[in-house]
C-alpha cells in the first residue's frame, strides 16, 4: 500500500516536471520568435541629477507582452534567454534600439544592461563596436551595467571584458551593488564608472536605522575612491533626499519617473529643455 502511494507520488511529481518543461519550452520557442520578429519593445527610465532633479540619462529596460499571456517580467524571461542562447541576440536587439533612440537626445546618457551570457564571450566587445559605429553615437554617451553576480565569479575574466569595453571609449558601471556580498573596495580594481545601488538597500533608507548607516558607509566609501554612485528605486521624496545627502550624485525611480516609451522621453526633455531657456531669459531680461 505504502509502495503504491508512493508510486503515485512519484508520477504526480514527474507530471510536475513534464508541466514546468513543456511551459519551458513554450516559453522559449515564444521568446525566439519574440526577438526574430522584433516583438521585444525597449522602454527608458529617467536618471535625473540629485542636486536639480533634471534628466541627464536614462536606463533601457526591455519589455515583452507575450501573445496570449500578457506582460512577463525581464526578471522572468531574460533567466530563459540565458539557458537557452539567445540573449545575445536580445541583448543586442535592446542595445541597438537604445543607441539609435539616444541619437535624438544628444545631452542624454544611455545605460544598458549587459548579460552574464554576453559578457563572458570574448566577442562582445566587437558587437559594441559594430552598434556604436553603425548608430554613430558617441561611446561616452553609453554606459553598460554589469551586475555583482558574476564579477565575483569570475574577477579575472571580468577584468579582460572591462578592459577591452573600456578601450572603446564606452562607460562600465556596477549594477545591483549591495544585492549579494562584495565589497567596493575590492571591487574598485576593475575600473567602473559609476556605482548603481540596488534597491533592497535604498527602499528601507528612511525606516530602518541600520540600512540607512549602511548606504551612508557604502557611498562615502565609493565616494573616497572617486566613483560617482547612482541611488536606485527611489519611490518617496525624502527617501531621494536622504541618498542626496549621503552623497549619491544620480537618482531613479518611480518618484523622478516609470520606465516610458521613446516618445514620453523626448516629450518630457522638450519640457525640460523649454524650461531651461526661461530660466536663462529671465536670467538675461
Ligand atoms: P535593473 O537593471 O536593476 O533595473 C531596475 C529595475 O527596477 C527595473 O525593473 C525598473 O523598472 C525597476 N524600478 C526602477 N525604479 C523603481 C522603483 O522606484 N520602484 C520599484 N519597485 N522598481 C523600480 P525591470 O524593468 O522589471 O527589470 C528588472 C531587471 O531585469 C533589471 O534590473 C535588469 O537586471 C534586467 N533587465 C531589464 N532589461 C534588461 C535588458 O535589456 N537586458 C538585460 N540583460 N537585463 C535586463
Ligand atoms: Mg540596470
Ligand atoms: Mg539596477
Ligand atoms: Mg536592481
């Protein structure tokens, strides 16, 4: 009796792996499709300076609605490309959209995330070169993130990527710092540009006492070692002002603006830009 509850345990589990691999594989064959057919929509999130409040870049972030389901999470479907090697494919994709859409936004930076899977290949570096030249934007204008997972495992390799990036002229910034267990100062041999700190961190900066005495050390430290540092997932004024004063020079978040598609971004520069020239005129009358 024991032995057959057993059995039909088994096959009920079995039948739970066959689901999440056929739903798997749906998954990908979905998102192959996606990139092939130019499916994938690329959306910006404003980065405004901490001292104005006004947009000096924006970070790409890519979107799939996938027919039949909806909206999936990157956080979801960038994990599949990965195992399933086509995220160079996307990541170019979304870096290539990025590029093109900044040339209409000469004062912006343009921030793009960069794969484990693409960075690891030696070749990656070439595709950037090919995207900048073929976009004709200027290199310094793009900034790559990187996130903390695998530089840790893999510190020697990571170092070559950097380098040859680096050797093009494009920015290399450190993503999700403070997600896992690194230390900025180890972190600092590999040349970033820029430090961003992930949100588990600066969501609880104004009600827990000790998170706040954390970020205050992590950015006076980035800041000893002369790498400007980027306060993500700011959702509260204070919480904005809070990372101002420890001495974070760039915000994002939901509070200075949701990821937006191409067109509410160059509305709202064209705003920014209008108000700007009051400024002066009156400055001038
Ligand atoms: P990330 O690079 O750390 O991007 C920031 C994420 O936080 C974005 O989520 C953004 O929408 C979200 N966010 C920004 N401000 C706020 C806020 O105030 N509150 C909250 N709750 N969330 C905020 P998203 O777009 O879902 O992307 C999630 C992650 O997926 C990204 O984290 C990044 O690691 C990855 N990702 C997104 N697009 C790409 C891509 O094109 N290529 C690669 N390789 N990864 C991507
Ligand atoms: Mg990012
Ligand atoms: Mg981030
Ligand atoms: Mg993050």
């Amino acid at each position: 009796k024991a032995k057959e509850a057993g059995r039909a345990r088994m096959t009920c589990y079995e039948t739970a792996m066959d689901a999440h691999r056929e739903e798997r594989n749906a998954l990908e064959l979905d998102l192959r499709r996606a990139i092939e057919m130019e499916e994938l929509v690329v959306v910006y999130q404003p980065l405004v300076d901490a001292s104005s409040c006004e947009m000096t870049g924006v970070e790409a972030l890519v979107r799939w609605n996938r027919p039949g389901h909806g909206p999936i999470s990157p956080e979801t479907f960038i994990p599949v490309a990965e195992t399933s090697g086509l995220i160079e494919a996307l990541g170019l994709f979304v870096l290539r959209k990025a590029c093109e859409a900044a040339r209409q936004w000469p004062d912006l930076r343009v921030a793009v995330n960069v794969s484990p899977g693409q960075f690891r290949n030696p070749a990656f570096a070439d595709y950037v070169r090919n995207v900048l030249n073929s976009t004709e934007i200027e290199a310094g204008r793009v900034t790559l993130e990187i996130t903390e997972g695998y530089i840790i495992q893999n510190p020697e390799r990571t170092r070559q990527s950097i380098e040859r990036l680096k050797a093009l002229g494009v920015k290399v910034a450190l993503d999700d710092f403070g997600s896992g267990f690194s230390s900025i100062g180890y972190l600092r041999q590999f040349g970033f540009d820029r430090i961003k700190i992930d949100r588990s961190l600066t969501m609880n900066v104004l009600e827990d006492g000790r998170a706040r005495e954390m970020l205050r050390a992590t950015v006076a430290l980035a800041r000893s070692l002369d790498i400007p540092v980027t306060a993500e997932g700011i959702e509260i004024e204070e919480q904005g002002r809070a990372l101002q004063n420890f001495g974070c020079d760039e915000l994002q978040g939901y509070f200075y603006g949701k990821p937006m598609p191409e067109a509410e971004i160059s509305k709202r520069l064209a705003v920014q830009n209008a108000a700007a020239l009051d400024e002066e005129r009156g400055a001038a009358a």
